[in-house]
C-alpha cells in the first residue's frame, strides 16, 4: 500500500507497506480483516510486524477503508505521547474511515 496522501507535523516518518514483508504482511492483513489496530505506545508494546525504524511519535491508530468489498487502504493518526490515543479516537476513525470509504465507492 503506497502512501497517497500526508498531512501533519513535519519529520514524521510515513510508511508504504509492501506484501511480502513483515510489516507490510501484518498491514494488509489488517486492512483485508477489516480490523483496526491501536497501539498505546510503540516502544514498549509495539504490534505485530513492527519494524524498529525510528519514530518521533510513539502511540497510534490504523482503521481499514474498506466499502462494497473493496479495500482502498488504511487512515492512520498517531501521536508523540503513548496513550495519548484510545479506543475513542479508535471509533471516531472507524467512522471517518466509512465515510471516506463511501465517497471512494461511489466514485468507482
């Protein structure tokens, strides 16, 4: 999955998860269970498939966009303190992740 868009804080490291690695293998698989990861703090309890390239934050949330069948990707927000995200901000994604998942849809 290549990064398509970005927006945020300057410095902050992006990812492009590739099949047929650790990390990208862990992402898609995500994405295509419809699942959401959050990850309280990235340095002590950090997911599976978490590669140790260095990261100025350290706690964040990935939910799929997925619609119709289709995954278009994943909406990720993330932040320089652990646990500065939970399940709340989890749910709030969930939701702006349909939403854009949708409009993708509908476009197709």
């Amino acid at each position: 999955m290549p990064t398509d868009h970005h927006c945020g804080r300057m410095g902050s490291t992006r990812s492009e998860f590739v099949e047929g690695t650790t990390d990208g293998n862990a992402a898609i698989s995500m994405v295509e269970r419809d699942d959401h990861r959050l990850c309280i703090d990235v340095v002590t309890e950090p997911p599976p498939g978490w590669n140790d390239k260095k990261r100025d934050y350290r706690t964040f949330v990935s939910v799929p966009v997925v619609a119709g069948g289709v995954a278009y990707g994943m909406l990720t927000v993330d932040a320089l303190e652990p646990g500065d995200l939970d399940e709340n901000d989890a749910n709030v994604l969930r939701v702006l992740a349909g939403l854009l998942a949708v409009a993708l849809d509908t476009d197709r």
